[in-house]
C-alpha cells in the first residue's frame, strides 16, 4: 500500500535535547552524574511524559533518588528551556514533505513544562497537519494506544504511514500497529528523505 503520510517522533528526531551536557556544565562530572542518574536515566523520567502526575510529585520521585542533590535536581528542572534546540532543516524536511503530498505528523512523548517553557524549539509545529503530545492523552509510546489515537484523530490509515522515532521499541510499536517504521540514528535530513521517498 502507498505510503501517504509521515510521523515524526519530535526528540532527538526534529530536535536536539542537550540535558546530560547542561547538567555536567551546570555542576561538574561527579555531581552532575548524580543528578542525570535520578533523574533522565531513571524510569520515573517517564511520567513527565505521560503527564497524569504534576510536575512537583514527579520532582519528588527525583528528589528521593538523591536526597542530597534537591538544590541541583531543582535548579535543573527550573531550567530545562534552555535544553531544546530545533535541528537545522526541520522546517526544510516537512515542506518537502509536503510538497510531495504527504500528510505529516508528529507523535512525540513529551511534557507540559517543556512546551512551555521552550516554545521555539516546535517552530515547526504550525508546518505540519496536525500530532500528539503524550502528556495531553495520558500515553506514552510504544503503547499501541497512542498510535491508535493519532490514526482515529486524523483520518489515518496505519499501513499508509511511516513513523520515525530515534528509539527502536517505538519504532517497533508502530510497525506492531500496522506502519512502516524508520529509526532515526546517524541519517542527515537528506538521506532520511532518501529513505521516505523508496518505501
């Protein structure tokens, strides 16, 4: 079946998220290890995405993993604007998209805080036909039900889109729904449309 319609994930795909650099810049190795350990390495990183718990209980998970390092665990939260940063050619890569008549979407775990506190790394968000946030649904990827979601919301057909994620088990969980599926890990923009174009 022809391919209609591109999804992207949105980090580390259509932009850069330099936590681990700003928190070793922010309080050197040992300390800044500490605070990437309880808070981006461990798994309660994931509710901020899924959004059911507010933003203070989800500090509090931090906060308990490193007792000793709530003043840097908040400071870094404070701050976590300054961490996304759009990629060059992300605008590019979706008018081109869409120049070729492709619908295209994005389909991202994502959390309130950062929409707002860094609105110019979605710059490209009015370019595109539409999306999910996970923490406005309460689901995160690779739950089959976020995809679901997007499809039912938009009209979509799962076998007419390709879905594009730099982390393989949301890839999977889109190709387990019915969508090709691309990971994104050393491809340019170009080579990536490359990919597109010949499925």
């Amino acid at each position: 079946m022809k391919i209609r319609n591109v999804i992207f994930d949105i980090g580390k795909v259509l932009i850069d998220f330099e936590f681990e650099r700003s928190v070793l810049d922010n309080f050197g190795t040992e300390k800044g290890e500490k605070v990437i350990a309880a808070t981006w390495h461990d798994p309660d990183w994931s509710e901020l995405d899924r959004g059911i718990l507010s933003d203070e209980e989800v500090l509090q998970l931090f906060i308990a993993n490193a007792p000793d390092c709530e003043r840097e665990i908040r400071y870094t939260f404070a701050r976590l604007g300054e961490c996304p940063k759009m990629r060059k050619g992300a605008i590019e890569l979706i008018d081109r998209l869409k120049a070729d008549g492709y619908g295209v979407y994005y389909l991202s775990n994502y959390f309130e805080y950062l929409i707002h506190t860094a609105p110019w790394a979605l710059e490209f968000i009015p370019h595109m036909d539409g999306g999910i946030f996970s923490c406005r649904v309460k689901v995160t990827k690779p739950d089959p039900a976020i995809y679901r979601m997007l499809c039912d919301r938009y009209g979509l057909v799962p076998e007419e889109c390709v879905f594009i994620d730099d982390t393989l088990r949301n890839v999977d969980g889109a190709r387990s729904f019915g969508m090709e599926g691309i990971q994104l890990t050393t491809q340019t923009y170009d080579e990536l449309y490359t990919q597109i174009r010949a499925i």
